[in-house]
C-alpha cells in the first residue's frame, strides 16, 4: 500500500476510528466507577465477602460486561495505531498487533467469565449449607476460578505490553507527539499496576488517542498523519 493509499485508507475510518477510541476510555472508567457503587464489606472475611458478593453481583457483572467492550475496543484502537505505524515503518514486527489483539480479548473473556462464575459460587454459598468459613473455601479455591484468574493475568499482560510497543512504535514515526506517546507506555504499565481503582490515566490517553485521530488537535496533528510517511521527531 502507497502512502496515498493509506491515508485515503485513514481518512475514511478516522471517525470511526476516534470514536471507537473515546468509547474505550469512557467504558473502562465507567465499568471502575460502577464497581465502586453499591454495598461492600467493611471487614476482610471470607464468609462476609461472599454474601455481599451475592448482594451486588448484578452490579459487578454489569460492570464486568461494561470493561469487556472497553477492552475490545482498546484492542482495536491499538490494532488501529499500529497498523498506521506500520505503514510508516514496515520494519516494525507485526506480532505487537496481536499481542495488543489479544491481550484485549483475553480480558473482556475472563473478566465476564470470572464474574459469571464467581456469582454462581456466592448464590450457592447463600441458599445452601451453613455458610461457615469452610464451605466458603471450598467454593472459592475450585481449578476453574484459578484458571480464570492466569489467564485473565496473562491477558491483563499482553494487554500492558501491546499499549507500551504500540505507544512506543507510533511515538518513533511521528504518529504521537512524546507526551502521548510516553503518556501512552504508562498507561500500560498502570494496567498491571494500579494507583487507582479508576483507569483515569489509560481513560484520558485513549479520549486523547480518539481527538488526535479525529484531526481536531489543538496544535494541529503531527506532521506523520498528514505525510503518510515517518517524520522522525
């Protein structure tokens, strides 16, 4: 594909695009948000925590739903920038693209598989047996939960590691200035290492990542957008 050609290609997926990305942050701040919401324990004990699990857990799974089309679509936000990185710089490996792809997939899958299951374990803490403390075990310490919680790990991984390649990458070709571009690599790492229980840092980049894609950047879009070749910062 000519520089021509993936401009032309750019220019009729740019809303669409800015959109989808906009749409990411929104719901991953709105999925932490509502997982906030509505009762929780006030003591860390087992028994305690599955019955107000049980309370909240149409909330919990509403949320999980919500965080699953966010991370979807950060997925597709960030296929999108590396393919517009890539280009620009076809020497760029393509495996980023996939690592970004899915680690995206594998957390939306887990996060609702693992809230599904985790309410069907509470439901039955609740309406069966005594509700001791090992009944309770028994129920939270199954292969199933532990298999959900790796993969969703390994996930949450690919994940942090496709927005720093990705965020890096497009930042080398000119497709993000250096604040967004290493606004970007932190954003990653904060996946893996929460300061805050709402996502505000990966939130901002990608509304920003979706206004710079939509060619509405206050300082005008970096010179790469409009070239369709590298522009070496």
């Amino acid at each position: 594909m000519t520089a021509d050609d993936q401009l032309l290609y750019e220019a009729r997926v740019r809303t669409r695009q800015a959109v989808v990305a906009v749409l990411a942050g929104v719901l991953l701040v709105g999925a932490s948000a509502l997982q906030l919401t509505g009762p929780h324990t006030k003591v860390d004990e087992l028994t305690v925590d599955l019955i107000t699990a049980n309370k909240r857990f149409p909330l919990d799974l509403i949320a999980s739903i919500i965080n699953g089309v966010g991370s979807i679509a950060v997925a597709a936000t960030l296929a999108f920038l590396f393919g517009a990185t890539r280009a620009r710089n076809p020497d760029v490996k393509p495996f980023i693209r996939w690592i970004a792809i899915g680690g995206g997939v594998l957390a939306a899958i887990t996060g609702v598989a693992y809230a599904v299951l985790i309410a069907v374990k509470v439901h039955q803490f609740v309406s069966h047996g005594s509700q001791t403390y090992e009944q309770a075990n028994h129920l939270t310490s199954s292969g199933l939960l532990l298999v959900l919680q790796l993969v969703g790990q390994a996930g949450a991984l690919l994940l942090a590691v496709g927005f720093v390649l990705v965020a890096l990458n497009a930042m080398r070709v000119g497709l993000l200035t250096r604040f967004t571009g290493y606004l970007g690599m932190f954003a990653g790492v904060l996946v893996l290492f929460q300061i805050t229980q709402v996502p505000i840092v990966q939130g901002y980049w990608l509304a920003a990542i979706g206004y710079l894609i939509s060619g509405r950047w206050p300082t005008g879009v970096p010179p790469a957008w409009r070239t369709g070749r590298a522009e070496i910062w």
